[in-house]
C-alpha cells in the first residue's frame, strides 16, 4: 500500500499571514497529486498545523511572533483547491505530529509512503524524520515539486538534509 501524506496546505501558509509565493504555486500539483492518489485507491492524509489564542506565549510563539492557524480560523483551514473529503486530519501543536507516527506505524502492509505540503524546512522535514523512526523499512519518498520551504534556500536545504536522512528526494 502506497500512503500520501498532505502537510500543513493551510490557508495562512499559503496566501494568509505566512504565505509565500512559492506555496500558492504548488496548489493545483497538489491537487493533481491527491487525485492520482484517489484514482488508484490509495490512501491521503492531512496534518493541520493547530494552535490556540495564546499562540504568542507558546514557546513556537516566542519565536516565530506571528500568529497563525488558530483553530477555527479562515487561515487555520485546509485550501478549498484542496479536495479532503473522508481523509483522515491529523491537528497537530508543533512542527511534526507524533500522532501521524503512531497511525502509520500501526498500518499493514505499508509499502511507501509520499509527502507533500509545507514547510519544506520546518513542518515536511519534520515528520518526515519522524515517520522514518516510526517506520524505518518503509519507504519514504518527499515530492520537492510538491513542497514550498520558508525560502528557496531553506527549501533546499531541508531536502537536502532529508536526503542525507535516506529520505527519497524527487
């Protein structure tokens, strides 16, 4: 079984209060990519970066003073670009979602897992490094034409470093 991972393809991620340009590109290859999965029966999850009111006192807050995702929020939902239908939605705190980890390392007869979203650099690198301990005999495969980092740099780096992690890079 092929799994496909949807990370963060939030509203404030993409044109809202943290979007970059970079990310509102990669929307319609995301979509195609969660259709191609569908069209062959493949599961698609989504994380949700998901934060309170109190964002600015939380330790993330602190250093990065811009607030974002609060649930409920325009900027908190995933992009209507975006089909989620039934798919599982995983909200998570910070960067990567031990949740995630727990769900995929208790799925049978996991072949590979795919991910895609944003950002590169922070929230994909980080529960793609998680979900390869969770599941280190799977492969994990990261579609860079499907991702946006912080920066161009930043993006590149982070695949850069997952590679080095034996994380696919395509």
């Amino acid at each position: 079984m092929k799994l496909l991972i949807v990370v963060d393809m939030q509203n404030d991620f993409i044109d809202g209060s943290l979007g970059i340009l970079e990310a509102v590109a990669i929307v319609p290859k995301v979509a195609e990519k969660i259709k191609k999965y569908r069209d062959e029966n493949c599961p698609v999850v989504f994380t949700r970066d998901t934060h309170g009111e109190n964002y600015l006192k939380t330790m993330e807050g602190k250093n990065l003073p811009v607030v974002h995702c609060v649930k409920g929020s325009e900027g908190w939902k995933i992009s209507s670009q975006l089909e989620v239908g039934e798919s599982k939605i995983f909200d998570k705190p910070t960067f990567g979602s031990l949740a995630l980890a727990k769900y995929v390392s208790g799925l049978e007869n996991l072949e590979e897992i795919e991910i895609v979203g944003v950002c590169t650099d922070i929230c994909v690198i980080s529960n793609a490094i998680l979900l390869k301990a969770a599941v280190p005999e799977v492969k994990i495969t990261v579609d860079s034409s499907c991702c946006a980092g912080v920066t161009p740099r930043s993006h590149e780096n982070a695949l850069a470093a997952m590679k080095m992690c034996q994380i696919n890079i395509i």
